[in-house]
C-alpha cells in the first residue's frame, strides 16, 4: 500500500476560487446530519460556567459496536485535551465500563491511573512525531502521533476518539486519514475551530476552507457519517476572523464508522 503525502482536494465549489461560496458550502456540510441516531447519550457537561455546556454526543443505536462493546466492559476510549477540567464525559464513559485513556500535556505526573477504568497520560497528540535529532529536554512536551501511541500500547482500536485539541484538530485528523488509522476508529467527537485556519493551514481563506471541507469529505469516503453537530453560540460567532455567514467559531462534530456493526 503506498503512502499517501496530502489528501485529495474536493473541486472548488464554484467556478472560480470564492470565500463565499466554500463557507456556504462547509457550513452546510457540518450542520446537515447524514445518518440518523436515535440513542445519544446528550448528557451535557458543564464547562467553565454553568450556561456552557458541551454534549460530547456518542450513538449508542444496536446497529453499531459501541453499545455492545460498552455492556461486554469491552470498549475503549481515547480523550485528547489541553489543560481542561472538563472531565465528567470521560468519568461517566469510565463509570459505564470503558478503558479511558486522557492525554494532556498539563497533568503533573507522565501517568495517573484513577479508579478502575481511568488513565491520565501526560502526552500530546501531534501530526508528527518528535524529530530525533533534536534533544528530548529541548522539546516543549512529549508529543507523538496517535498511531504510535496505539503502536506503543497495543491498542489495535479505539472505539471513540474525543479530541478538543483547540485548532490543532485539522492537522491531526489529516494524519489520521493519510496513516490510515482513522479506519482504527469506531466513533469521532472532534471540536473543531473555524475562527483562524488553525496550526501549519496555509493560504488564503477560500483555500484553507476548501481544505476544510475535503477534510471531512475524506471522513466519508472512509465510511464515517455524521450524525450530530453541536454550535457552541457560546463562544465569538467569527468565521476565519470574519463576524460573517452566522458561524460559530467551534462547533462539536460526531461521526461514526459505518463498518464498525
């Protein structure tokens, strides 16, 4: 199998290059379920102040693994973040009989193990691996990327990927889908951020958008559908620093691999 080095771009949405015509259709695209989910666990989660609250939504429909691997005491679920006290999903998830695993750079300890089901790995997902030739004490964190984490624990799968990895998700899910460990992945919650390009995106507005949108067109192409999106309107309504097109500038996305019965 040969490696792929960039993911294919969609076509322009009109026939010349326009800012205004990608938002509309990006916009479109992450607000229109493709599949239907009947059994959401939408129990919200408090953020900083009482009014944000966050649904980290999961389908928990017969149709698809995670429900039954979650009554076998089987399932397992990653958490990436940075630094939030915003925990309870991952204790509920935790609660319910998942192996959970939290990687955030800000914990004191390199691993903490809480309860019976809770790990915190002092750990940041990145889109590449640290370059060996320079000194490790020299590197901010210990950053890695997610399939070598996998590899380093002899996880084979992951049965929900939660990332709020706040703008560094563009990157990161395009290493997924290049290394193909996004195939390793029964569910996706991803926050992602529209307000700037986000880390290492290049080019003007409409090229970055239209990059956006290939994106997650390469999720579907690789059976993921989306079945829930969530407009934080708590947060600045900025699209790529623009007060336009009646964005958020976060929206909270979930996908599930349709192969995963």
């Amino acid at each position: 199998q040969t490696v792929r080095w960039h993911i294919e771009l969609q076509p322009w949405a009109s026939p010349t290059p326009s800012l205004n015509y990608e938002a509309l259709r990006f916009l479109k695209y992450i607000s229109t379920s493709q599949i239907s989910c009947e059994h959401m666990n939408l129990s919200s989660l408090k953020g900083e102040s009482e009014t944000t609250k966050k649904p980290w939504s999961i389908c928990l429909d017969e149709r698809f693994s995670l429900i039954h691997r979650i009554r076998s005491k089987q399932c397992r679920l990653y958490s990436l973040g940075l630094g939030s006290d915003d925990n309870q999903f991952e204790i509920s998830m935790a609660n319910s009989g998942c192996e959970v695993h939290r990687f955030d750079p800000s914990i004191k300890s390199a691993h903490i193990h809480e309860g019976q089901h809770l790990w915190y790995h002092r750990l940041s997902i990145d889109w590449r691996d640290p370059n060996p030739a320079i000194a490790p004490h020299k590197l901010h964190s210990n950053t890695k990327k997610l399939g070598t984490i996998l590899n380093e624990f002899g996880h084979q799968k992951i049965d929900v990927l939660k990332a709020d990895v706040e703008s560094a998700e563009w990157k990161i899910l395009e290493n997924l889908i290049l290394e193909d460990v996004v195939e390793q992945i029964g569910q996706l919650v991803i926050e992602v951020h529209i307000h700037w390009p986000g880390f290492e995106v290049s080019g003007n507005d409409s090229t970055v958008v239209r990059y956006w949108y290939s994106l997650l067109r390469e999720l579907e192409l690789k059976d993921f559908r989306l079945f829930h999106t969530y407009k934080d309107l708590s947060k600045p309504q900025m699209f790529l620093k623009k007060e336009a097109f009646n964005a958020s500038s976060c929206y909270t996305l979930s996908w599930v691999n349709t192969r995963w019965k």
